[in-house]
C-alpha cells in the first residue's frame, strides 16, 4: 500500500470540520479510531501488534523464521508489555515511529507522519526482496502532546520511567476526569502503569520521522535533515490572586486585579525571550469566575521557555517570575509560581545519527543536521536507547495549527529516508 492511500484513511480521523484542526486526544473516541487505523495497518501487513502497559502501540515485523507472538482474540502480544505478559523481544531490534495524538485544533503532520511513514517505509522494504534480520517495529507512543492530561509524552515518559506511574495515574483532564478513569473506560489496566526495562533492553535504535516544526530545512532548500540536539524546556504555572469586584462600580484604584500582572507576565515573555535569543510562550489561561462584566478573583496561566543552553533557559524563566511578582506586588495581588516540568537538553546519539547520515549520502541524498526546540517522544528515549530524529521539510514552518503543511514529495521522500535507514539498520 502506498503512503497517500495510507494517508488518506487516517485524514479524516478526530478532524473539527468547523476548524479544520484535529482534537485526537488521549483515550477519547477519536484516539481509539487511531488506534484502530493502526491495529489494521498492522494486520494488512501480517505485523504482530498490541499495546503495551502504558498505552503505547506496538507493531512488529520478524526476521524470517522468528517467534510467533500470538495474542488474544486473534492480536498479537507485544514483548515486555501489558499485552506481553514478559515474553522477551530479541536483542537488537530496530523501531521507528512517533504518535497519533494532536494539540487541540492541531494540524496534521505532526506526530502521524512518522507512524504512516513507518508502515509505508516496510512496504517498500518489502517491493524491493528486503527482509529484517533483526526484528523491526513501528510504535505509536500515547499522549505525546499533553493535550488532556497535562503532560507531554506521557507514554514515553512512563515506559522509560521518567513519569511515576501514581502520579500519572492520578493526572485529571478539563473535566477531572483521571487518567486512570479514562484508560479503565477504554478497556486497558491502569494499575499496570509504570516503566518496562525488559522492552527497553532489546531495542537497539530509535529512530523517528517527524515533520519539522520551524522553517530551517525550507531555509536550506533540503527536504530531509537528521535532528542534532533538542533544546531543555520547561513549563510554570503562575497563579495570580485578586478580588472579585463588579466591572461597572468598581473604581480602577479600588481594584485587586489579577489581569493586571498576568498581562505583564506575558509582556515580560516576549521581552526576555527575545533578549536571549530563546522562546517563550503563554498559550494557556483560565480567568476566574470568567465574567464579561466583574473583575476576576484569579489567574492562571501556563509559561512555556525554551532555549539553546539550560543557563539561558532559567534566565529568562527568572525574569518572568521577577516581573510577575513586582506587578504583583503593585497591583496588591498574589501570586504562585511552580515548575510543573523540566526537560533538560538532548544530545542525539552521534553513531546512530552518523549511520543516518551515510545511509542517505550513500543514495545520494543531503541531509543537514539541525537543532529544535520541540520536544519528542525520541528525545524521552534517548535516555535510555541510541535514537535519532529526521525531519521532513515544513515550508512555511508552522506548526500545532491546522495550517501545518508538508508536500507530498516531501512526505514520499521521508519515506524513501526512512526506509534507506531502516534498511541498514534492520535489514543487513
């Protein structure tokens, strides 16, 4: 099957008709028609696949002659996990992939493009009399974005043990719903949550497609680049206290505003962020009790800072929170700080982006290599096994919005990059 006909079926999945942007959340119906597409994919290629015990999908392609993992109801157990029951993978397997879920209104590409391209990499394999000597699999890691729970590459986090599996199990969405619930609703066990080194032990190399999220390789007219380094990021929730008052009667003296701060937080953002050559972003608030017409008790508002270096990263991070609380301070408001997450810097796996690098110059394609400031399930692993990130050309470099766009030349040429790195790795 090629990858527009693989494409075209997963499309239509979660996507809002009003926006255009897609709403595929963790264990909502909209993830379960992804998991769905997934397990099919699997299937029409004869894959073993099931899910593991932290919601993450798992599709897995044999050498010639390698164990059977029969399953339940007809699906296939996936090693080391929930469905897995320990039954070992074999050393030196090779895995690609990436996730299905979306920001909310979020675009297409990112995160998809590496699970479709993953499956559109083995039909080529398989076109041209390529089979794996090590096993070769395809996954897809569940609540990358953080959409519902609050925390970004959750299945990756728990599988390595970077996320504890209480606390995760307690994490509650808009409408206090707990992750435990939610995944109790969907059919799968909660109370086996938690890290799986025995799975994490077979798996040789990482490597996964992405859709660049920035507009360096369109800068560089490349279509494919090979991922350098990931910037350290982190997020603060600041929570500014005021008094509710009536917005006709009130005098603007006699207010405790929290708006107030909050609006020089966001100024102070943009400010130190671009002082310090990083990013910063305020893309989440909540104004409490939300009247048009009152001033509001309290609000709360979500800071996103990333940078090149961890130093740069707590400076501008400092000079928010400084300007937060002198505004504050000035407009008779409290205010709470808290890190929620912190994710230091990633330095990707230099034999394997090495062996990226060759595979594609030895077919005749360029490939620069970049850093990003996004963060990736790739990046939560290589903590633990050798992994690498392509990325596929952006042209406008937007991202997490309905506009996000890749050309479909481009998109056929990640999968050509992909399965050229898949064949050295997994195949010879």
């Amino acid at each position: 099957m090629s990858f527009a006909a693989l494409w075209e079926r997963l499309l239509p999945v979660g996507r809002d008709p009003g926006t255009g942007g897609y709403r595929r959340f963790a264990w909502t119906p909209a993830d379960a028609d992804c998991r769905a597409w997934f397990l099919a994919a699997a299937a029409e290629r004869e894959l073993s696949s099931g899910c593991d015990r932290n919601g993450n999908l798992w599709a897995w392609w044999e050498p010639p002659g390698g164990p059977a993992r029969p399953g339940p109801a007809g699906t296939a157990r996936v090693p080391g996990g929930s469905a897995g029951a320990g039954v070992p993978i074999p050393a030196g397997a090779v895995v690609t992939g990436s996730h299905l879920d979306s920001v909310p209104d979020g675009g297409a590409f990112d995160g998809p493009l590496g699970v479709a391209s993953g499956f559109a990499a083995i039909d080529l394999l398989r076109a041209r009399g390529l089979a794996p000597v090590r096993p070769l699999a395809v996954a897809a890691f569940c609540e990358e974005e953080g959409a519902r729970f609050g925390v970004a590459c959750l299945g990756s986090r728990l599988l390595t043990g970077t996320a504890g599996p209480e606390v995760a199990r307690g994490l509650r969405d808009g409408a206090g719903i707990t992750l435990a619930e939610a995944m109790t609703a969907a059919g799968q066990d909660p109370a086996r949550l938690g890290p799986d080194d025995e799975l994490l032990a077979g798996i040789a190399a990482y490597v996964e497609l992405h859709i660049e999220q920035g507009r360096g390789l369109a800068a560089l007219d490349a279509p494919i680049g090979i991922a350098e380094r990931i910037w350290p990021h982190g997020r603060w929730r600041l929570e500014f206290s005021g008094r509710a008052d009536h917005a006709g009667t009130t005098a603007l003296a006699d207010r405790r505003d929290p708006m107030l701060p909050f609006a020089a937080a966001v100024l102070a953002a943009r400010q130190a962020a671009a002082g310090q050559s990083a990013l910063a972003t305020v893309g989440k608030v909540i104004a409490e009790p939300g009247g048009v017409n009152a001033v509001s008790s309290t609000v709360t508002a979500w800071l996103d800072a990333r940078a090149p270096e961890e130093p740069l990263l707590q400076a501008v991070a400092g000079q928010v929170i400084a300007a937060a609380r002198e505004a504050a301070a000035g407009h008779q408001v409290a205010v709470e700080v808290a890190q929620e997450s912190a994710t230091p810097a990633v330095e990707f796996d230099q034999g394997l982006r090495e062996a990226l690098a060759r595979s594609l110059a030895a077919r005749g394609a360029r490939a620069p290599e970049l850093p990003t400031g996004a963060g990736h399930d790739a990046g939560v692993l290589a903590a633990r096994v050798p992994a690498a990130m392509l990325f596929v050309r952006n042209p406008t470099g937007v991202s997490h919005s309905p506009a996000e766009h890749a050309d479909r030349a481009d998109c056929e040429a990640g999968v050509e990059a992909l399965a050229a790195v898949l064949a050295d790795l997994a195949c010879r």
